[in-house]
C-alpha cells in the first residue's frame, strides 16, 4: 500500500516477490485471455539475521538471487510485498478531498489523524467506499480512510537488498493488502455475495481483513504467527527450535494439544475482531477463509475453526488459475499454495 508508482503498465507476464520473515516466496503470472496462468512459483528459506542490520543485507540480496535464478523469466521488474513488523493499517477520516491532498496531510501531520507520529512511516491511503444503493453510490461529506504503512529504513533496507540482487520494485506494499489483491482476483463470485473475514497467518504476523463487496472495510494486524506456535513447542516439549518445527509440521497426536494450546491468543483476536467489525458496519460476516503458511496444515484451521466459533476454510488463491502444465506436481502445489497468496496478490496487480 506504499511506494506505489502513479502508473500501473499491465503485463503479459509478472512476478510477484513475497519477502516474509521465513521464506521467500515468487510467483509468475501470466495472462491467457480473460484467463491467469500461474506460470512457475519458487519457495526458499530466508536465513538473514534482521531487518535493519547492514551487515545482514548481502546474505538477503543472495537469497533473493538465489530464488530469481531458479525462475526461468528473464524479468528482473517485480512487484514486492513485506511482512514488516512495523507494519500498521488503520482507519481515519478526512473531509472530502482528493486523495492526493490526504496522503499529503498524512505526511504533514499524522498525529492528528492517525493519533501517533508516524512520520519515519512511509504512509499510503486509500479511500473505503459504500457500496452502490439503488444504484446510487453514496458519498458523505466525511471520507472514510484506509491508511497502511512501514517504518522508512524497514522497507528502504529491502528496497536495498533488492537493487543489490539486481531487482527492481515497481511496487512494494504490505502483505496484508495482498493477500486482498489475491482474493479479489480469484474470487469475483464470492466478493459480490459475501462478507468475507480473510485470515493471513505468517511466520510471525498475522492479518485479519474484513471484506464487504470485495472492499476492505477494516484490517487489523497482531504479532502472533507460526513461529509463536513453534517456540511454545519448544518450550513444552524442551526442544530445539528445528525440532519443534519439525514436531509441528508432523502434527502427531501427542503434540496436537499443544498446538491447540498454543493458538489461543491468535483464536481471541480474530473473534474480537470479528465481533467489532460486526458491530462497527452492522453487518454479519458470512465466509471466513485462511492463508498463509500455517494455513497449510488442515488440523491448524480446524482448531482455529473451534476457538473462533466459526467455520473457517483453507483458502485456495490459485483455484482459478491454470495450472495444468505442473502435472504430476499439482498435489503439492495445491498443498502449499496457501503460503503463496501474498506473492500471487502481488504479481496480480501487474496482469
């Protein structure tokens, strides 16, 4: 949602780079017609010691080189998406104005619209919409604002690790708004029907978007993901940290409680959120869907499921897209293709 250039070219081809706090994730779309190919997709471990740390960007800019040269596009122009754990989007208010004098404002005083100085953010906005009434859109005096962000020398250390893999970002925005990309490209269908809570569980983060005629109406996001899960393994079963990754991804059933355990704080707030939101735009929502990494794993969802008191389904992004030429791979790929909606949703804005 930051660091946008005005002019959006569309593509035949584009890829989208997903650089989370564990892998690294690309995707390559390609546009058949009315149609999207999901033309190749690479996945790698990222081992860097930090965001922020100078000293840990060359061992990034490897890995990001690393993961290019497995593509077999030559396009090196990407649209990037982060999991910043400075990242903030909120809702405001402004009187009616043009966007552009919003996002100026927000630059000049954050304080008084966002109540706190984020003036080391890079801040970018976008105007939440009512939908149509008798065919009649509405528009009040008063301007509802979606305003998303991360702090300066976060993203410009990315933006630097990119340029020196030989990358270069036509885009970067926060994975939370990709995954809202992804969805609304995928899902037409369900975007006008439903309104939609969609949950993007990371390795540390996780965003709960709340979507009404395919619009974002309100997005929170806490600092629990699958690590918080894997290090309370860790210390109930006493293990090393690659153990209790491991533990977690076999899912056996004596570690099953714990999991279940563990995902408490993660349950409350997507029911707290889902409560506010509810009442907030009294409105009820209809479908809940998860991504992410730890979406991957069917027994995670389904205790998440339990907790929240709603059923909440493995979302697929890459339902709709053709995929046939991946043949004997397409189980695979349908098994993690929950952890690549953020990358998909980051190409998809370039076809």
């Amino acid at each position: 949602m930051f660091l946008r250039r005005a002019k959006q070219t569309k593509r035949d081809v584009a890829v989208g780079l997903d650089l989370g706090t564990s892998q690294i994730k690309a995707a390559v779309l390609r546009r058949q017609g009315e149609s999207l190919q999901l033309a190749e997709y690479a996945i790698i471990p990222t081992t860097h010691t930090g965001v922020g740390r100078p000293e840990a960007q060359p061992q990034f800019a490897a890995q990001l080189q690393q993961l290019m040269s497995s593509l077999s596009v030559p396009e090196r122009r990407v649209s990037v998406t982060i999991s910043s754990d400075s990242a903030i989007v909120c809702e405001t208010e402004f009187p009616r104005m043009p966007l552009d004098e919003v996002k100026s404002a927000l630059k000049l005083n954050s304080t008084r619209y966002l109540r706190r100085d984020f003036s080391n953010y890079y801040l970018d906005a976008v105007e939440l919409t009512e939908p149509p009434v008798d065919g009649k859109e509405k528009k009040p005096q008063a301007m509802k604002v979606l305003v998303g962000g991360a702090n300066k020398e976060e993203v410009l250390w990315y933006r630097n690790a990119l340029l020196a893999a030989r990358i270069r970002p036509d885009v970067m925005e926060l994975s939370a708004v990709s995954v809202i990309n992804a969805f609304q490209v995928g899902n037409k269908e369900v975007c006008e029907k439903e309104v939609v809570v969609l949950v993007d569980i990371g390795a540390r983060s996780t965003s709960i978007n709340f979507l009404r005629h395919g619009q974002p109406l309100m997005t929170r996001i806490t600092h629990f993901g699958g690590s918080q899960i894997s290090e309370y393994l860790a210390q109930m079963l006493t293990l090393e940290a690659s153990a209790a990754e491991e533990e977690k991804l076999k899912m056996s059933d004596p570690v099953q409680p714990l999991v279940r355990s563990a995902i408490v704080p993660l349950a409350k707030e997507v029911r707290s959120s889902i409560d506010f939101f509810e009442r907030q735009h009294e409105c009820h929502v209809t479908k809940a869907f998860a991504c992410g990494g730890s979406a991957c794993a069917p027994v995670i969802i389904e205790f998440l499921s339990d907790q929240v008191g709603t059923r909440i389904e493995c979302w697929n992004p890459i339902q709709s897209f053709e995929t046939s030429h991946f043949n004997g791979d397409g189980a695979t790929l349908t098994a993690l293709a929950p952890s690549l909606a953020a990358a998909i949703g980051a190409a998809a804005i370039r076809v």
